[in-house]
C-alpha cells in the first residue's frame, strides 16, 4: 500500500521470541507448549514466598546465538525487575533486561537490501496466560479470568529495530527474515500461531525529510498479515487526524483482528511507572571471549548466506525462480536442492519441486530421505515419470517414506515409460495423419496437440518432453 | 532534598503499590514517610559523583544452571492453597485492561 | 538446661534419646507459651515423628549427624513443606508451604528436630517483634519488655529454654539485636554463606540466615550444618563452608582488634562500659586493641532505610491475593489487590512498602534509591580500608538493654535508631556476631557485637568465645 500525498510511515518493532530451551529461564519446569493448565509450575515459576531465580545456561546461550546472527556487540549485562501489578505475572514483576542488555548494536539485511538497524536483543521472562469467561470470551465485557502459569517464566529474547522501516511490506520483510534467523540459530521455532513470537510496533507517520512525528505502540500482533494489517490502518489513521488538523497523541493501542483496526489502550498519562531497579537475586552475566566464541563457532549459515549460495547454483535466474529460492531457505529446504542437483537435477527443477511439493507438506518432510528426493525428480527430468507423476510420488514419499521406483511401480507409473508411450504416439499419429503432416511441415504448435492427446489417454500421467522425443524420434 | 513528601505524593504511591489508605493514614505517612525521607538528607550533602552503586554486596558473575527439566509441583497441591480456582486454573474477578 | 551439643552427644550415644528431649521441649513449651507468645505453631506430630525415627537409626548404629535429636525453632519466614508459614501477616494466615527452604532441609539432615514456627516482626519489619499480627513476643528475661526483634520469637524460644538453638534472619540486625537483649549468642553470617531459598524475601541483597545459641560452641554447630553453597540460590557462596566448630577455642592472640567509635556513640553508659570492659579481656587474652573512627557508619541507618524498603516494596507486590494467601473480593482484580493488601498488611508494612515505592518511583530514584546505593559503596570501602589494618572490629550490638512494650511504637524513626549500630554489617555482606557481656538496667544483658569480613566466621566465633570465658560461662 502507498499512503497518499507525500506522507511516509516510520516504523520500529519490537518482537519476542520464545526460546526453545528445555526449561525455563529460572526454573527447571518444562518449556513446553500445550501441556494441562497449571501442570508445568514449580515455587519459582509460580513466585511462591522465598522462591529464588536461577538463570538457564542454554537460554543465554541462545540469547547469544541471536546476538551473534544479528552481528550485535555482547557484553556484560545485569538484570533488572520491571515492577507492575497484572494476575498473570506471579511476582507482580518482570526479570528483564534493562540499561545493560546482552546484545545491543547490531543490524538486518533483508533480502531486498535494505538495511535495519538493531538497537537491542535482550532476555527477560513471559508471563502466564488469561482466559476470560463471561462476556464475549475477550478481556472487556468478560465477569472472571482464568490463569494458567505454564508460560510464566519461559525464557524470551526481546529484539528491539531502530526506527529504520518505511512501510507495512517493509515490516512483513523484516519480521519474516528474522524469522528465519531465529530459526535457523535454533532460538526459535517461530511459531507464531502458537504465539512464540509476537511482535508490538511503533508507527508514526511524517513528510519526507521531516523530524519524527509522534508515535503510537501497536501491541501483541500476533501474525504477519496482522502486522501488516495493523501497520497501514494505524499510519492511515494518523494521517486523517492531522489532516484534519489534529495531533497524535503518545499512546498503546490495541489490534483488533476482527474488525480490522487500532483502538486507544493507554495513554502516555496512564503509563506505569515500572520503577526498575537491579533483580537482587540474581548476578551479573558476563560471558568472556571463550563462551562467547563457542557459541558464534556453533552456528550455522544464516539464512541470507544460505539464500545466496543456492542462488548462485542457478543461471540467470527468473523472479519466480528466485521466489522460490526463498522459500526453501524460509523452510530450511536446501538440503534436499543441494542433494538433487549434485545428483544432476536441472537446479531449477530441483528447486521448483521443493518450493511446491515439498513446502505443501513441510510438516512430512522428515519421511523423506533427499536421496529419494533425488531419485524422484531425476526420473522425471529423464522422462520415465511425468510431471504429475513425479508430484504423486513425492506426496506418497512424504507421507509414509519409501522407495521412488517402488512406489512408481505400485502406481503403474512404470509402463507408461519408452515402450507404452512410443505405441501411444505411434497410434495418435495413425489416427490424426492431417495434424501429424503439418508438424512434420515445421508446424511445432502442434506438438502441444499431440502432448494434449497422450495426457487425455495416459490420464495425464506421460511426461510432456518424453512426447516430444517420441514425436521427434517419428519426424 | 529537603522533605519533599505531600499528601498528593503519598496518596501516588499508595495507588502504585496497590494500597488504599484512609484520610487518616494519608495524613500520618506524610508525616511519617517526610521524616525518614527528611533523616536521609544527611546523604543529600555528599557529592558522590562518579561512586559506582552498589546493589549487591559481592561479585559473583555468571551463575547458571543446565538445561535440564526437573519435577514441577502437583496442580492439585497447588490449586488447593489458591482463594479461587476453576478447571484447573486461578480464578480472578474481571481483569480491567490489557497488561502494560 | 543441656547444651545442643551435649544433647546430640547423649542422643548419638544412647544415654538420652530424641523422644525425651522433645517431650521436654514441648512441656516448657505448653508451659510458657501462652504467657510468651513465641511459637506461632508448634507441629508435634511432625516433630514426634522425626524423633523417632533419629532414635530409631541411632539404634540401628547409623551416625545421625552433628544436631543428633536437638529440638530446634524456626522463625516463621522460612517454608517448612506442609507447615503453616505466616511470616506474622494475616496476608499468609493459614498458608502451608508445598515446598521446604533449603536450611529445614539442612537441619533435617544435620538430625535436628524442628518443632516449630517462631514469631516475628510482621515480614521481618520491626526490631521489637510488636508489628506481628498474631501479637507480641515478650522477653522471657522481663516479659514486661520486649525480646527485640525481627527475630523475637526464635530468640525467645532458646532464652525461655524451651529449645537449646533455634534459625533466625538478619537484614538489618535482626538476629544479633534480638540476641543481644535476650542475652544470647547470635550471628548474622556473610551474605551468600547460607543458602536464602525458602526464606521469605524481605530485602534480597542484605538478608541472611543464621544462629542462636546459649553459648558459641552451639552457635558454631548451628551455623556449620546450615552452611554451604546451594544451586537453587544464585547469591549462594560457591566455596566450602568454612570449618567453624574446629576453630572456636582458636583464641585472639596476636589479632588486631579495633574498637569503633560509631559502634558505641548514643548508646547508654551501661553498655559502652560493657563494651570497654570486653576490649580488656581481650586484650588480657592477647589481643591488640586499637580505636578507629569509621564515619561512614553514620549513614548506614539512610541508606538501609531506602534500600531496604525499595527491595521489599518490590517482594512484597506477590501478595495480591491471585494464588495464595488471603483475598478480600472485589470487582475487578485491581480493587480485589488493593483490599487485599490493605487488609493483609499491617501499618509498618504499608509504611516500609510506601517509603520503598516513592523511593524508586520516577524522579525520586536518583536522589534516594540510587544516591543510597552509593552510599553503599563507601560503606563497603570504609570497612575495606578498616580491614587492611585489624583483623575485627568491636563495639555495642545495640544502644540500649532490652526497651518496654510501646515505648518506640508511634515513632518509626526512634525504632529504627534501634538498629545502627548493626546495619553496616549488612550493607557490607560482611559477618557479625552479638555475644553477651555484662549487665545493664533492670540487670539485663548487653550484647557486645564483634564485626568481621566476609568469610570471618571462624575468626568471630573464636573472640566471641574469650569473651564468654571471661565472663565465667566455659
Ligand atoms: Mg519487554
Ligand atoms: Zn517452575
């Protein structure tokens, strides 16, 4: 979306990231979504009187996996509680990060290369979850609540962007890429349904050039396309107050999914007053050289490197293609593409099939062996599966494994190949002898006539160039 | 520093540590409160510029633990000590607003 | 009455048994508790049951360990699996634990026999024992008087003879003031050296756990079972506990020991002449004394009165009535916090809550909070600078014997003055033990207070004994 008359959006996010610790970040309860309420809780997560913190080595290990990956500065850090009042926070505190967070100056290229400044990567705890009963089951109108502590006390990174995005796609960009990061670092599995990110974003809007205008904190958005959403509602609607000659007001607003816009939370006036002061119960974090190079040595490519190596495999590549290419770094795909196109698949193919077939059933994926992989779409560039095919049989790999030519066999995808498709064409040919004339004239378009016939026999399960071969091979 | 305290302060800071205090009290822990505040001016004339604070006694650094899940508490033990509580959770009267 | 370590010998060696010592403990206890008010709740049955089965092991041969079948109370900040834990607040009324701190834990293990929970100041905000909510302790030497506190209760228990040692907490001199006025041996060990998990936070960067005792031989016993490094408390001590008991005839010869002018400015004549008195037994038993002046003392009560309260504004914002404790409904959740809390909480509790609060709220924490903070620092550093040249440090635990009920109620300030001459050590992280010497008004005792680095238990435990043989108690 382009906002109208010379005004352009400044944007700043703020996304949390559940880390995928086996823990928590002070207790040793389960990190784990979606077990019984109530049933993954201990003295320290549920801030029982005398109950103490003590902090995950994996959870700052992670923390710093992300500080590395976002080319942040680590350094020493200290705790802080962030004090306010709300029944799903235990202690009626928050352990987090403040004036010294772990990771702070770091930046993110995105692919379309711009570049966003990381202003601070920093640990703090989650909070449990409400249900709200009575009412419509949202927070305002409901009669009670009902707590969960399971989350309390999962560990989270917090990743605060400068205030250098311009637009919603800029934003969905951002968050999609360092999604990936998080991914790939092993911090996350960004899920973002299950709510293990969720991002808030500060928007304001200005004229070219112009200082920043005031801002509004959009919170807990809980998706991209909510994200998105909220961003261009939120900027439109700042832009109709002040020409209207109004002024933006500093304030939290909330997102509403449903009816597809921001409304007022808090006002700068209502703000709380945290009065943060050190977690006394807990130390300093000063992570030396050592730990910190164990950690930046045990990190894989990171998704932009990744995308650019796989990039490099395919000559002069199309924009679909290069579409593609990002999503098999998005689903950590490459392994299988790498696989195939050193066993000589066509990289394009080999990339084709993964962005499709393998991203519809990404969840199937660890059924697949790439070899398998490899053997499948080296049968279809060879002519001995069609396309249809060649999908048939990686969906049947997905689902429950096995072997390509098994399974090809099993389907009856086999006799279709050389010798059955050769009688095919041979019999069209005798059938259609005006068609077949005029390509032997040089009339090419009729090859697609001829592909069109053998797929209406075959119930589309010849291979379109084999047709071709069998045709030129008759010529 | 000299005892800044008012009433209006006090009544404040009442609210952000969810107290409700009667007219009463207000007025005695302004009283009260401004002395203490009034006895910490003898810290007020020192010029401690550049002293570091100290918020924990001693440096210890990076203490952690593994990563490794150890037994949480009975649900039913722990319900069982809450003032409300319903399907297996904490039961609250109507929270008033989203947290900060 | 016999001594914790003559009773854990006659237990380990059969010639008395855990059973008798506890019937014994629970009859002074039936005795006197009413007219004293030191136990909140006594677990018999659990009691009963562990002296069993100490005797039971000991008559199967097995080592039952250093507190073999000794009847032990436990102030009521520390959570005892099952056991009502009130901290002397209606906001905890009636709660039990579904978990133990690691010092019951410790005792356990050690054979000690706890027998119940002692009373204390209301979240361990007092320094008479006045502002629990189940009501006062009284002194057992002059039950018109009070036992101090926070830690009245526990001191009360070993004074009244009802238990040869009990487990109080010190952030600010809750253990040696109490000890003191109650005329008993008490230590606030170094911070970190005992484990505070399951001690109901007050101010987490000065609160410690640590003994009472008749005399310092169990003092050290005590303290030596209790101590050492505990992975569910990150401010924990990573080193071995020191070895206290081997070293408490160790004497003070060849030490340096000076004797601090703010330690005995403002207190009554009878307990400075009590603390020049124990510089000449010191001396006698080879020490050499010095006298120092350490000016930053006198900002310790400032910085403690900000410090303090800003942590407990912030621990003490759990009890909002969500998950435990008491609740008084409302409407909403905040107005059901807020009549929670003020029904909950007791006046010195809300004034410390509210002093805390304002002193780390938005353009107050530079002036109090932070400027406090510093102020810590240069108290760390005087005492720093003072240990480059002595080995300890002497003066008053107190200004006064114990006070009468009431006499520093209406003015917060008058109480707190109570505590000045033990808050440094607190501040410092450093260790302290208050050891009777001498007599004062009414012909009560005088704690006389020996101030250590951290680490110093060893060396403190060992001065404190010269001073009790001195005064004719071997
Ligand atoms: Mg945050
Ligand atoms: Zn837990």
């Amino acid at each position: 979306m382009t906002l109208p008359g010379e005004w352009e959006m400044v944007v700043g996010l703020e996304v949390h990231t559940e880390l995928k610790t086996a823990t928590k970040m002070f207790c040793g309860c389960a990190n784990q979504f979606g077990s019984e309420p109530n049933t993954n809780i201990c003295p320290v997560c549920l801030g029982l009187p005398g109950s103490l913190p003590v902090l995950n080595e994996r959870a700052v290990e992670l923390a710093m996996a992300i500080g590395v990956a976002l080319h942040c500065r680590i350094a020493s850090s200290t705790f802080h509680r962030k004090n306010y009042f709300y029944p799903d926070m235990p202690k009626d505190f928050q352990i987090t990060q403040y004036d010294l967070p772990i990771n702070s100056g770091g930046y993110l290229d995105l692919p379309d290369g711009s570049h966003v400044s990381i202003e601070r990567a920093h640990l703090e705890e989650d909070t449990g979850k409400s249900t709200h009963l009575g009412g419509t089951g949202r927070i305002h109108g409901a009669d009670r609540s009902l707590v969960d502590y399971n989350r309390s006390g999962v560990p989270l990174v917090e990743i605060v962007s400068a205030p250098d995005i311009r637009s919603s796609a800029h934003a969905r960009a951002y968050a999609a890429e360092l999604r990936g990061i998080l991914i790939a670092t092993g911090a996350s599995d960004g899920r973002m349904e299950e709510g293990s990110m969720r991002i808030d974003a500060n928007v304001s809007v200005r004229k070219p050039n112009a200082p920043f205008g005031t801002r509004c904190e959009i919170k807990n958005l809980n998706s991209l396309r909510s994200l998105h959403r909220a961003i261009d509602y939120e900027a439109l609607r700042q832009i109709d107050v002040i020409e209207d000659g109004g002024t933006i007001r500093q304030e939290t607003r909330h997102w509403d999914e449903i009816f597809g816009e921001t409304s007022t939370m808090r006002t700068k006036e209502e703000a709380e007053d945290y009065r943060y002061f050190r977690e006394p119960d807990l130390v300093d974090l000063d992570p030396n050289q050592a730990w910190q190079d164990r950690v930046r040595n045990g990190l894989p490519p990171m998704p932009a490197e990744r995308r650019q190596k796989l990039t490099a495999r395919l000559s002069e590549p199309s924009q679909a293609q290069l579409e593609a290419v990002e999503v098999v770094i998005d689903l950590g795909l490459e392994n299988f593409v790498n696989a195939a196109i050193d066993a000589g698949v066509e990289p394009a193919l080999a990339v084709a099939r993964a962005a499709n077939e393998l991203a519809a059933g990404i969840e199937m994926t660890p059924n697949l062996a790439p070899e398998a992989f490899s053997a499948t779409v080296l049968m279809e560039q060879g002519g001995a599966l069609s396309a249809t095919q060649s999908k048939t049989v990686l969906g049947e790999l997905l689902a429950s494994g096995g072997d390509p030519k098994s399974i090809a066999k099993a389907k009856g995808f086999e006799q279709l190949s050389s010798d059955s498709l050769g009688s095919t064409v041979a019999e069209l040919i005798e059938q259609n002898p005006d068609e077949w004339a005029r390509y032997r004239e040089g009339d090419e378009k009729l090859a697609q006539f001829f592909i069109g016939q053998v797929m209406k026999l075959t119930k589309g399960q010849a291979n379109g160039k084999a047709v071709i071969a069998e045709l030129q091979a008759r010529r | 520093m000299t005892s800044p305290l008012r009433r209006e302060d006090v009544a404040h800071v009442a609210k952000l540590a969810r107290l409700s205090l009667s007219d009463a009290e207000l007025d005695q822990f302004t009283l009260q409160l401004g002395q203490i505040l009034e006895h910490a001016n003898d810290m007020s004339s020192l010029d401690l510029e550049g002293v570091i604070p100290t918020a924990h006694p001693f440096g210890l650094i990076n203490v952690v633990r593994d990563d490794v899940v150890r037994p949480s508490l009975d649900r039913d033990e722990v319900l069982a000590m809450a003032p409300d509580a319903e399907d297996g959770r904490f039961a609250v009267p109507r929270i008033m607003g989203e947290a900060p | 009455m016999k001594t914790a370590h003559q009773i854990a010998i006659d237990v380990q060696s059969g010639a008395g048994s855990a059973e008798s010592e506890l019937e014994r403990t629970l009859g002074v206890i039936a005795a006197r508790n009413e007219e004293l008010n030191v136990f909140l709740h006594v677990d018999e049955d659990g009691a009963r049951s562990a002296a069993a089965s100490i005797d039971a092991r000991v008559a199967k041969g097995e080592n039952v360990g250093p507190l073999a079948g000794v009847p032990i109370a436990i102030k009521d900040n520390m959570c005892q699996r099952g056991i009502p834990t009130t901290c002397s607040s209606r906001i905890l009324e009636g709660w039990r634990p579904p978990y133990s701190a690691t010092v019951i834990d410790r005792l356990l293990a050690a054979g000690a026999v706890p027998v119940g929970k002692t009373n204390l100041d209301e979240f361990a905000m007092g320094s008479s024992t006045e502002t629990s909510a189940f009501g006062a302790t009284r002194n057992p030497l002059d039950p018109t008087r009070v036992p101090g506190g926070s830690s009245g209760g526990s001191a009360a228990a070993v004074a009244a003879d009802m238990t040869s040692i009990a487990v109080g907490s010190d952030t600010g001199g809750s253990i040696r003031q109490p000890a003191a006025l109650c005329g008993l041996v008490g230590m606030k060990p170094s911070y970190g050296l005992v484990s505070r998990y399951g001690l109901i936070a007050f101010a987490s960067s000065l609160d410690q756990i640590g003994p009472f005792a008749k005399n310092v031989m169990d003092a050290a016993i005590l303290l030596e079972a209790i101590a050492g490094h505990d992975p569910m408390d990150s401010t924990s001590l990573p080193e071995p506990p020191p070895s206290l008991v081997a070293h408490v005839n160790d004497g003070v010869a060849g030490k340096r020991i000076a004797l601090v002018r703010e330690l005995v400015d403002g207190a009554d004549p009878d307990v400075v002449a009590s603390v020049e008195r124990a510089v000449e037994a010191l001396k006698d038993a080879g020490a050499t004394i010095v006298e120092l002046s350490i000016p930053e003392f006198r900002l310790g009560l400032s910085a403690y009165y900000l410090i303090a309260p800003a942590e407990a504004s912030s621990n003490l914002a759990r009890y909002d009535g969500v998950r435990y404790g008491l609740r008084v409904d409302a409407d909403d959740v905040a107005a059901m916090n807020e009549a929670t809390r003020t029904a909950g909480f007791g006046a010195e509790v809300k004034r410390r809550i509210m002093l805390g609060t304002y002193a780390l709220s938005a353009g107050y924490y530079d002036a109090y909070y932070g400027q406090a903070l510093k102020v810590r620092t240069q108290m760390i550093e005087a005492f720093k600078r003072a240990y480059l040249d002595v080995d300890l440090l002497i003066g008053a635990t107190t200004p006064s014997v114990a006070f009468e009920f009431g006499s520093k109620t209406s003015d917060p300030m008058a109480m707190y003055l109570s505590d000045v001459f033990t808050i440094p050590t607190n501040l410092a992280g450093d260790a302290a033990v208050s050891v009777p010497f001498g007599s004062g008004e009414a012909d009560l005792p005088v704690g006389v207070q020996l101030l250590g680095p951290g680490r110093s238990e060893a060396q403190l435990f060992a001065a404190a004994r010269v001073l009790e043989i001195a005064e004719g108690r071997s």
